[in-house]
C-alpha cells in the first residue's frame, strides 16, 4: 500500500488542543487586561470627582466664612457608573475656623468594591473686629 502525504488523525487532534490551550491562555490575558483597564477607569473618574467635591466644598466654607455640614452623603453618577461618597468633617481647633474634611468615594466595577479615601483641611477666614 503506498502512503499519500498528510498528516493523521492524533496528528492533527493533537495541534488543534495545543491551539485551543493556547487561544484559551490569551483569553485570560486579554480579560485581565480589559478588568484593569476598567479598575483605570473608575480611579481615575472617581480622582476627579473627588478633586471637585472636595474643592466644592472648600469654596462653599470659604465663601460663607462658615462650615455648615460636619456630615454628607450622597450618589454621584458618572456615564452609566455609580459612585456613593460619604463625607465626614471635624473642628481641629476652638474658634472653629480649621476643618478637617474625609470623603469617600465608592464604586463598583466587576464585581468588585473599590473605594478612594482623601483627607483635606480647610482654613476658614477669620472674622474681622469691625464684623
């Protein structure tokens, strides 16, 4: 019997599992991948709302010349992610003009909780004699 060239049967099962195993340890790689990018994502997005929560709350302090709230909560909603903050203040000092802020920024991404703690101070301005 003359044998024609080609490959057999276990031959080719063979190559096409070596293949599959391959395809499927890139897989993995490329999902970790997106789940980091979407871990960036939210860090960076909640860095910026943090950064203007706190900034906004400064610059209420600041204009009023008064603190108002020593606790706050509330959702903020980026696109179609939801972030809870949770926002606590103390008086460092007896005349009240210097606060301590923590806000809390919270969200979920995979499954996964996150959370982004950020202190601040705030001076307020002291009153004038004549005021």
């Amino acid at each position: 019997m003359k044998r024609v060239g080609g490959f057999t049967l276990i031959e080719v099962l063979v190559s096409v599992a070596i293949l599959a195993g391959g395809l499927l340890a890139v897989n993995r790689v490329l999902l970790s991948l997106v789940g980091a990018v979407n871990y960036a994502e939210g860090r960076i997005t909640s860095n910026t709302m943090i950064s203007n929560k706190l900034w906004e709350l400064k610059d209420q302090a600041r204009r009023t010349r008064k603190w108002v709230k020593l606790r706050d909560e509330g959702k903020l909603y980026e696109g179609v992610r939801v972030y809870e903050y949770e926002v606590n203040s103390q008086s460092l000092d007896p005349g009240n003009y210097l606060y301590q802020i923590q806000l809390k920024l919270a969200w979920q991404s995979a499954n996964r909780k996150h959370s982004l703690d950020r202190f601040a101070y705030v001076a307020l301005p002291r009153k004038k004699a004549s005021e």
